[in-house]
C-alpha cells in the first residue's frame, strides 16, 4: 500500500517533467554521495562501481566521507545538502545517524537512498517521509549465515570468530546470520570471540593468541570479517605452522582471490559495494517519474570459492562489473522494460551464467 | 605558638610511627621512608608486571606460560614497544606525540613502496618518510608555537589522509617468492618476513632498546631531553636553541616509528592503509605503565619495556583466559588510570621542596 | 673593601620608559671587585628595572653601561653579549633544573663530553664537589640524586656556585634567599661571603635589610628612578637608611 501511494506520490510531483519530457534522459544530474573513509577496500569498490553507474548514465558525483563518526556523519550530509544535489546516496554509519540525514533530505526535499546499512529495519511499515525513497540494503543476516554455512559445509564445528566490537551494529547484524546457523548444529559451537578494531595487525593479534590458546584438534577454523583482518590471521596461521585452521572471510580483493585459488583459503563472500550504484539507479529513475517499485531491495551477496575465484576475479576486480549498456538496460529511462528490483535480487546467482 | 605547630605536626607522625613501627616499616614522614616510598614507587612497574605474569598463569597455566605464547608475545611486543620509545623521546620532554600511529601507517607504506622501487635497500625510504613527518612535527610545534598535542593531532589526521591518497587504498604485500599474479601489489623479501619473527625481530628489539638507553642515560642528548622537560626557561637561559633540539627530539621520535614501521612491515606481512589506526593510544599508555610522568622531566628506557610488555601481556592474557572482549577492554581502561594514578604521585613526591 | 681605583661595572646614567612613565630616571652606579654592593629600594622604585638594564635584558633608552672599561654599545646590549662579558645574575626560583642532578645544574649548558656525544659524568662529579667545598657546601645527598631532593639553600647555592664556576665576575643575586627558610638563608649567606673571597663582585637585591648589612659593604638606594643615595654598610644606621628609601 505504502509502495503504492509513494509511486503514485513521485508520479505527480514529478508529472510536469516526465510528461513535458516524456523519458528523454537528463545529463545534468548531480548526485552526493556520502559514505565511510577509503581505509576499506569494499569503501574503494563501492564508489569504483558508482563511478561506472555515473559514467553510464552521465551523473556527476559529490563526494563526502564521516570519518567513522556519527556527528561528522550529519555534518557532512548538512555539507552536501548545502550543495543541493539532485538526489543524495548514503550509507549511514549507525542508525541513529542516518536518521538524522533522513530529515534532513525530508526538510530540503532532495530525494535519497541509503546503500548498504539502513535507517529504520521495516521502511514500509516504519518510514513516514517521501523523499528517502528507499534502503538499497545487504542482506546482512544472509551474509553471515553463509560465511558460517561454508564453515560448517568444510566440517568445521570448534569455530573462533575475530569481529567488530558490539558497538559497530551492523556487524552485529552479520554475526547473529552466522550465529543462527552454528547454533542449527549442536556439536558446532563458538569456542571464541575476538572483537576490536579491524585492521591486518588484529587479524595477526588474535590468530597468534587462538593459537596460544588452543592445540591441534580444539579449534577448527577462524571466521574474520573482512578480508584485511582475514588476511592477517591467515598469514599468523601460516607463520606459526598451524595448517589445521582455516580461514573464513568476506571481501575479496586480488590476494584474496590469489589465496582462494592457491588453496590457502576456502571461502569468502562479497559484492555488497554494488548496493551504492544500485541505489543510485533507483534514484535516477526516479528523478526521471518512474515511481520506486521496491523500497527495500536486499542485496545478497556473492559467495566465492575455488569454482569460481576466477570468473569472479574477471568480473568484479577488473574495471566495471557492468559495462554501460548493461546498466542503462536496468534503467526504465532507456528501458521501460527494465526490473532492477528482479535483478538485484537475482544477480548473485546470475552474475555467473 | 610553637607548641600549637608542634601539636599538629607531631600527632598525625606518632599515629603513624606506631602503624608503620608495627608493621616493621620505617616511618614514611622521616627521610629514610621518604627514600623507601620513593624506591616502591621506582619499582611499581617491575611489581605490576611480575603479578599480571603470575596473575595469568594462575588463571591459565601451561596455555599461557608456553614457549609458544612467550613466542608469540614476544613478536607482539616490538612494535608497540619502538613506538612507545618514540613516545618517551617526546614525553621526556613535557611534549606528546599522538601521530605517531598514523606517521607508521605511513612509513611502513614508503618502506614498501621504496623497496618496490629501489630494491631491498630501499626500505630506508620509510626510515626518512618517518623522520620528516617528526621534523615537521618539531618545527610546526616550536617555531609556530603550536601546542604538540595540537600539531600532532593535525599531523595524525593529515598523515593519515595521505596515505589513502598515497596508496589508494590498496595494500602492498611481502612475499617469500615471485608472485605470478600482477595484480596483486607485492615485494619478495624473504628475510624481511625472517625479520618479523621469533627469534630475530626480538634480537632487532633488543639491539635497539640497548642503544636507546645508551642514548637516554648516557649521551648529552638524553640529558637535555630530560632537562627540557624539567625546566625549559633554565635552559633557554643557558644558551641553548631549545626550538633547534625541539625539532631534533620529534626527528629521533620520528626515527623510532621508522623502525617501528619497518618491524611493522616485516611482522604483518603487508603495508595497508589501516596500519598503526589507535596504536598511539597504545604507546602513551605502554610509556605511563612504565611510570613515566606525562609532564616530562623523567623517563625510563628501561620501564617504558616494562610497561610495553605488560600491556601485550594484559591483552594476550585476557584473551587467553577467555575473557570477553568488552570487559577485556574495561581491564585494559583500568590499568592505564591506575598507572597514570601511581605516575602523579611520584611527580608529588619528586617535585616537594 | 673599599671601591679600588678600577671598577669593573660603571652604569653612567642610564634611563628606561615604559609606554611615556619613566620606570628609572637616572641609574648611576660602580661596581669593583671582591665588592658586594646591596641595592635597596620600596617596590616599585626602579630597582628591577636598573638590574635588567644590566643583565641585559633591557637596553636603556639613554646612557650606557661599561664592562672591565668597555663600554657597551646598543646593538650589543643583549642578554647573550653581556653573559659573555662575564655577568650572570641568579634568579630567586628560575635557575634550577629540579629534575635534574646537582652536577647538571651546575654544568648547565656546558655538559663536559667524551667522543663529541657522551656525557662526561666522573668529570662533572669531581668539578661539582670543588666548587662546593670551595663554598662551603655541606650535602648529604648522592650527587646522583634530582637536585630537587636537596634543601633550598643547597640548591640556591647551586645555582649561585654556577655562577662563579665559570669565571663569571659579576654575579647580580635577584632576591636569593626570599623562598628559603632561616637555616637556609644563612647557608647561601655563606655562599655569598666565600665569593667575595674569590674576588668576584656582587650585586644584591634584597628586601630583608638585615641581610643587606650582614652582607653588604655597600648600599645604593633606588628612589622614584634615581640612585638617590649611597652609603658605605659601617657609615650609616638601619634607621638612616629606611628614610633614604622611604623619603629618597
């Protein structure tokens, strides 16, 4: 009902454009962009894939980073507005955070989406503005239950995991996905839990301390989010000899894939930085009066193993995932046909056809 | 009149010259306690540490009070430990550093890149990156009158930013042998991942704390830092260029992080953007466990390995026993108030006339 | 002690305004050597303002100020020039180093090395107890020790010994003993009277007039910014003089 009225809703408000202009494409868009610092390598992928998204259908991008702070959070989006984009993406770092920039695109009336975290669990059932049009999520318990599910699938049941500390939500989000498909098998248990900051030093810290910790035979593998912290356990593990622990982790980047490829490591999942470009498609056509068809997109993400490390490397490290054509063929402005919302659900198990 | 001073002056000493005389203690008022207080208070780092170790092993046994923890401690230690050094330099003098965290992201980022460019030898890149960023830092401080904790906030800030610009996010990897994939960033360097490891990261720890405390007690350098942060007008009346050695102490603490950085690079394998992110909170904290006071004029090479070695162990420790993250943090707050507790009380005690 | 034939200090009427009020008219005074000359005055006289013209942190606006007979000119009227010309002044709380050893407070500056970089510190013990023995110092202390471990008065006594160690022949004592205790006081006095020994010439600031005729041979009075009044110590009464300061 909710979708309904608010398509209904951008119908009218942007009637007078789309029926003066019928769908010719506008070149004059100006989209801010608002996320977290380039210290991650997903951050660096997410705005590589939206640069290809702007090429593609001729946006120009502001671009704006919170310092991992929910106050520079606002600022900045206070910053951004000030600028008055066309339309605003942004990830927000907490929900709290977000929210505020929600009212703040509300009072100035530019049209936004998040990509990636979200500002309320439900939008339809618990957002009440018009222009947060919508919450390009990942689906995040998905996310960790699969990075568990490979664990358990490679007969690991003694699992120590090394992950945000609890104060980071949205990883909180990601481990409860995980926790729920350990606690499906009851001889798999958690055996440790390594939270701080992640970064390839505490990846290394807390590897080296599991294995003070425990023999051969009383830990079969680590779960790190994120491949940096990942990678750094996987070193330790290898320079202490310890070829019994196997590393799970998300994010790949090129030594990921190496590592995948060479046996080092099992598995890892990613593609959750395509959410941004998405987002911004969904804003585009909306720009153009085609009503948002749906508000809460979940983006499942890629799981990527020694079958397809290559396929995935082809694809996803190297220059656009899409190229241009692609992406204008999701956009109802040069295709009516379009359904971005079927392909974002479907692409993690298409992308590969 | 007299007798009134005498009265008051005289009972507080009786009530504890019976305390003290029943305990077998001399009186703490009269100078043989001053000196007895004085040299318990010189020790407290030795003490802590002896009862963390006991602590742990009490708690963990042979999990903790391994060869192959000890081992791992020992890789763990060195990094924290030359940065703390670098802090000391600085703190002896009345002055903090807290860009020291992002100046050895930075320098270990050059180290790679130099070596990358000019070959094995041309880690010392880093070396240089590290000392101009304390170059800068001295002159910024000195010449323009900027606080230290000011200018090194800046500088923590600004470094780090760099190294995103720098290195684009994108981590440059040490590997023992060729790596087929050119995507990947990477420097083959053996004996710089030996370096990294137990024994000979401990033997480079060792050799440097060794000639630092060389410097520190022995040399006309080291007695002006202390003399710096004892009474800077004396010395600027004696003819000294306090701004020229201001600018001298944040290069040598600049050439502590180089090492530090290098050691880094060696021990985790990679040069990545988030390297060295919180650690300056780490080296202060390592230097105040060693009963170094933040106001300067006092220090001790020797403590500040004490106090490094604690915090390691105290991390390690709590990890090993199982102790939640979140509380592992709590008891990590508490032992830097306690040792910033017991360093005020000794400047009290140095500091009455 | 009367004033020999040559003076080593000669300050020829030398005056400072601050921003149109004229803190010092007209600052006249010899200095000789072996001599300890007091100057007294009420606060505010111009009694500070003299002392910084002649440790050189001042430069007077007219007249000048000779050394050993040179004259010194403007451009080298600086704190730097005149240390090198031999005089040191010894403040009341700024001349130590706490932290640091008795030594080191005593080799301020001129730390003796061995291989260009190390600490010559068997060398600086050695000078350390010569110069306290010269002045009569007695510590119980280990040299090894921060000197802020020490009483005032051995610190003060650093401080001033610091001062001659070095050659220097003018030593001004800005109220030396003014933060120190009795038994202190009369430990750096000691100082003071085994200096004079050395033929080494003192200026002192003091606000205690007893102090000023233990130790003075003799007094200058400071005014409303003049050398009012000067008298040899034996020549005039306690009395005589609060009036000089008082009525100029």
């Amino acid at each position: 009902m909710k979708r309904f009225f608010h398509g209904v809703l951008g119908i009218m408000m942007l009637a007078p454009i789309s029926f003066a202009e019928a769908v010719t494409p506008r070149k004059d868009l100006v989209f801010a962009d608002l996320g977290q610092p380039q210290t991650n390598p997903w951050v660096i992928n997410r705005h590589r894939f939206q640069e290809c998204v702007a090429r593609a259908l001729n946006i120009e991008q502001i671009l704006a980073d919170d310092e991992n702070s929910e106050s520079k959070h606002v600022s900045q989006a206070e910053s951004l507005v000030a600028r008055q984009p066309d339309a605003m993406v942004f990830n927000p770092l907490t929900s709290p955070a977000g929210a505020q920039v929600a009212r703040l695109l509300e009072r100035n009336r530019i049209p936004g989406m998040t990509a990636g975290r979200v500002v309320v669990a439900d939008y339809d059932k618990e957002y009440n503005g018009q222009f947060l049009i919508g919450q390009m999520g990942t689906n995040l318990d998905a996310w960790g239950a699969a990075m568990a599910q490979a664990a358990i699938d490679d007969g690991h049941r003694k699992i120590a995991m090394i992950w945000n500390p609890k104060d980071v939500i949205t990883t909180q989000y990601i481990w409860a996905g995980a926790q729920r498909v350990i606690d499906k098998y009851p001889d798999a248990e958690v055996i440790m839990e390594g939270r701080d900051r992640l970064s390839r030093e505490t990846g290394i810290k807390y590897a080296e301390q599991y294995v003070a910790r425990f023999g051969e035979g009383e830990i079969d593998a680590i779960i790190v989010l994120g491949a940096t912290a990942g990678l750094g356990a996987q070193f330790a593990l290898e320079q202490a000899g310890r070829t019994d622990i196997d590393v799970i982790t998300c994010d790949i980047d090129e030594q990921v894939a190496q590592n995948i490829r060479d046996g080092k490591l099992s598995f890892s999942i990613g593609g959750h930085w395509m959410g941004g470009g998405f987002a911004m498609i969904h804003l585009y056509d909306y720009l153009h009066g085609f009503p948002i068809e749906d508000t809460q997109p979940d983006f499942s993400l890629i799981p990527v193993n020694a079958s397809n490390v290559d396929a995935y490397e082809r694809q996803f490290l190297n220059g656009c995932v899409l190229t241009p054509n692609e992406i204008r063929n999701i956009s109802r402005v040069y295709n009516p046909d379009a359904d971005l919302a079927g392909f974002i659900e479907n692409f993690s198990n298409t992308w590969n056809d | 009149m007299a007798s009134d001073v005498e009265k008051k002056t005289m009972l507080p000493n009786m009530e504890n010259r019976t305390l003290m005389a029943r305990l077998g203690l001399p009186n703490w008022d009269s100078p043989e306690g001053r000196v007895w207080v004085n040299r318990l208070r010189d020790n407290v780092p030795f003490i802590a540490i002896t009862l963390v170790i006991l602590l742990f092993w009490f708690i963990s046994g042979d999990r903790f009070m391994s060869v192959r923890n000890w081992t791992f401690i020992a890789q763990q230690t060195p990094v924290l430990l030359l940065l703390a050094f670098a802090q000391l330099l600085v703190v002896t003098t009345g002055s903090i550093d807290i860009s020291v965290g992002s100046n050895l992201g930075f320098s270990a980022y050059m180290a790679a890149l130099g070596m990358l460019w000019f070959g094995e030898l041309g880690f010392i890149v880093g070396i240089f990156a590290a000392m101009l960023i304390g170059v800068l830092n001295g002159a910024i401080f000195s010449l323009f009158k900027i606080s230290s904790f000011v200018t090194t906030l800046a500088m923590l800030i600004i470094v780090r930013a760099v190294l995103v610009i720098v290195s684009d996010g994108r981590s440059i990897y040490v590997s023992d042998q060729p790596m087929s994939n050119s995507n990947i960033t990477s420097i083959e360097a053996k004996w710089l991942l030996d370096l990294g490891q137990f024994p000979q990261i401990l033997y480079f720890t060792v050799l440097v704390a060794v000639l630092l405390w060389i410097v520190y007690e022995k040399t006309v350098f080291g007695q002006q830092l202390k003399a710096l942060g004892g009474n800077e007008k004396v010395l600027r009346l004696t003819g000294i260029s306090v701004n020229w050695f201001k600018i001298q102490v944040f290069a040598a603490a600049g050439f502590m992080v180089g090492l530090a950085s290098f050691i880094n690079l060696a021990r985790s394998g990679a040069a990545t953007v988030q390297a060295g992110e919180m650690l300056e909170l780490d080296a202060i904290a390592a230097v105040a466990l060693g009963g170094t006071v933040l106001t300067g004029g006092y220090g001790s090479v020797l403590k500040t390995v004490v106090g490094a070695l604690t915090l390691t162990i105290v991390a390690n420790g709590l990890t090993i026993a199982g102790v939640p993250p979140s509380w592992s943090r709590i008891a990590r707050g508490l032992l830097l108030i306690i040792a910033i507790a017991i360093s005020l009380n000794r400047k009290q005690i140095d500091v009455v006339k | 002690m009367n004033s020999p034939a040559k003076p080593i200090l000669e300050v020829n009427s030398v005056s400072k305004a601050f921003g149109g009020v004229e803190a010092l008219r007209d600052g006249s005074l010899k200095l000789s050597p072996g001599e300890v000359l007091a100057i007294v005055g009420a606060n505010g006289a111009g009694k500070s303002t003299l002392i910084k013209i002649i440790a050189g942190v001042l430069t007077p606006d007219r007249g000048d100020i000779s050394i050993k007979g040179k004259s010194i000119a403007r451009q080298d009227h600086t704190v730097g020039f005149i240390r090198q010309m031999g005089v040191e002044v010894v403040y009341q709380d700024l001349a130590i180093v706490p932290n640091m050893t008795a030594p080191y407070n005593l080799f301020l500056g001129r730390v003796p090395r061995k291989f260009g970089i190390f600490v010559d510190e068997k060398k600086m013990q050695e000078k350390t107890r010569e110069v306290l023995a010269e002045l009569k110092v007695e510590t119980v202390q280990s040299l090894k020790r921060p000197i802020s471990e020490m009483s005032g008065g051995q610190q003060q006594s650093i401080a001033i010994g610091r001062a001659i160690a070095w050659g220097k022949e003018i030593v001004i004592l800005d109220e030396p003993t003014a933060a120190l205790g009795p038994n202190e006081t009369q430990q750096v006095e000691r100082v003071i009277n085994e200096i004079r020994k050395r033929n080494t010439a003192t200026i002192l600031i003091s606000h205690n007039l007893d102090q000023v005729f233990r130790l003075a041979d003799r007094l200058v009075v400071v005014h409303q910014g003049n050398t009012s009044k000067e008298f040899m110590r034996n020549e005039v009464t306690i009395d005589e003089l609060v009036k000089a300061i008082t009525t100029g």
